[in-house]
C-alpha cells in the first residue's frame, strides 16, 4: 500500500497556494487539506476536490481570526480520524503597503500586513502543532520572501511587507529551537506570476511551486531553523 502524507495549505485558493495543491494532487500518496477564507467561494478548489476521489478536503480559515483557526483545526483533526499533518504549509499572506519605503510606509499597514504574515503563522503552527507532531514528517514551511533577508541586501522598497517576512523568519528559527521534534523552514518561492507578483514576475507560478514542493521533499531534520530558496539553494537571514 502507497504511505500517504498528509498536507495543510493555508490560502489556498490562489495563486501560490492553488499551484501547490494542483501539483500535490498528481500524485496518489498525497492527502491535501486546502484551507481558505471562503471555500463556499473557492470554484477551483471544488472543482479539484470533485474529481480528487476524496485526496482534497476543503476548509474555512482566515488567518487573522484565531476562532477561524481553532474551529479548522478541529474540523481537520475529524476529518483526518487519527492522522497527523506531516506538512503545515503557511502560505496565506498579504501586500497592501506595495513599493513603500522606511520613511514612507503608514504603521496601521505595517500591523495589518503583520497580523496576516506573522501573526497568522503563529497562530496556525499554535494550533496545529497537535497534528503535525502526531505525523511521520512533522514538517512546518513557513513561506516568507527574500525580500525579507536582510542578508540578500534587496534594497529601498517594500518595506512593511519585508519587514513582517524578516519577522516569520525570525519565527521560524524560534519554532525550530523550541521544538527539535519538528522540522521547520522558512522558504523563498521565487519571483511568481500570481496576483500578488504580478505577470511580470520571472517565473510561472508551476515553476516556482515545482521547486518549492522538490526542496520539501528533500528536507532532512538537520535542514531545521533555515530559509531555502526555491531552487533548494539557503537564503542567508
Ligand atoms: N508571488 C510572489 O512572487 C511571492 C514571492 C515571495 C513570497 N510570496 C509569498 O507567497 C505566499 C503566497 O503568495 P501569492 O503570490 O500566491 O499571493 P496571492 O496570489 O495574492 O494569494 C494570496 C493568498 O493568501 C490568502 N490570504 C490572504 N489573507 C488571508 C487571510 N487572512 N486568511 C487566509 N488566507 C488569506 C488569499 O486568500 P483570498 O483569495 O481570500 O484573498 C490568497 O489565497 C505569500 O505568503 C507571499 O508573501 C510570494
């Protein structure tokens, strides 16, 4: 029989999110809990789930509301009936202070941006590290930004937005420190034509996830605390 995995995606259905389900659906050995704002909404993830022979569960999450997340996380523990997460994906995230500077960007964006690219992977990995640490792979991705390593030196702009991903980042190690038990990453996905990159980002969406979901795979325990770009290469912090 195929060892099946079981993956939670949160901001599912779209862009980055949307891609890594497509892509996990092309192989049997793995169980996807597609978790968005709105599933009632969500017409591609239905129409996936339709047809993935029971592999694709959908469920309501938003991850700015922590009733939201502890509401999904029981609704998925009685959906997976005695099985872990062995991969929470928090992918949702936010650009609304766009090209913003230091000396520019607005504080309430700042902590709008935050609430969603921190606080909303905090509050998920809180609330399902249960899950995770009940799987095989106890495996925890936190997908931040290069625009959000200090060390990649990337400049001026975006400001608010690089400051929350150099925030996850920091997340990242803390989880990894507190729990040797798990594994957790942040991860660079490229430069990706979604909504949020824009369509003149430098990779297709298929691309970028292609090597994201390879350097998951490929992730061993001693990988733990660390930022991978999409091409599998480390992110300095
Ligand atoms: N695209 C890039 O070039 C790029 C580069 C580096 C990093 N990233 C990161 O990759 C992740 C995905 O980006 P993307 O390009 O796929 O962005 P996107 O196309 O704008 O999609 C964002 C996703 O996040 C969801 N989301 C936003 N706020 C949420 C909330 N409060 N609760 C639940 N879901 C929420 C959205 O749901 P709704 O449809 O309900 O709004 C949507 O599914 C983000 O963390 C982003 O920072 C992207």
């Amino acid at each position: 029989m195929t060892r099946e995995y079981v993956w939670l995606i949160t901001g599912a259905n779209r862009g980055i999110g949307l891609e890594m389900v497509k892509q996990l659906l092309q192989s049997p050995s793995n169980i996807i809990i597609a978790a968005s704002r709105n599933p009632a909404k969500a017409t591609e993830l239905q129409g996936l789930a339709e047809k993935a022979g029971g592999k694709l569960h959908l469920v309501a999450l938003d991850v700015t509301d922590k009733e939201s997340i502890s509401q999904a996380a029981q609704e998925v523990a009685g959906v997976l009936g005695g099985k872990g997460i062995d991969y929470l994906i928090n992918n949702a995230g936010i650009l609304p202070g766009g090209e913003d500077t230091a000396f520019s960007l607005d504080v309430d964006i700042l902590a709008s941006t935050f609430a969603t690219n921190v606080g909303g992977p905090v509050y998920v990995a809180q609330a399902f590290i249960g899950l995770v640490e009940q799987s095989e792979k106890k495996t925890v991705v936190n997908i931040s930004s290069v625009l959000g390593s200090i060390g990649s030196d990337v400049g001026v702009i975006w400001a608010s937005y690089a400051i929350t991903k150099a925030a996850l980042n920091m997340l990242t190690y803390k989880e990894a420190k507190e729990k040797p038990d798990i594994t957790v990453i942040s991860m660079c996905p490229g430069w990706l034509q979604t909504d949020m990159g824009g369509p003149n980002a430098s990779h297709p969406v298929s691309v970028g996830v292609e090597g994201v979901l390879k350097t998951i795979l490929s992730l061993t325990p001693e990988d733990s605390g660390k930022c991978f770009n999409f091409d599998g290469q480390p992110v300095p912090w």
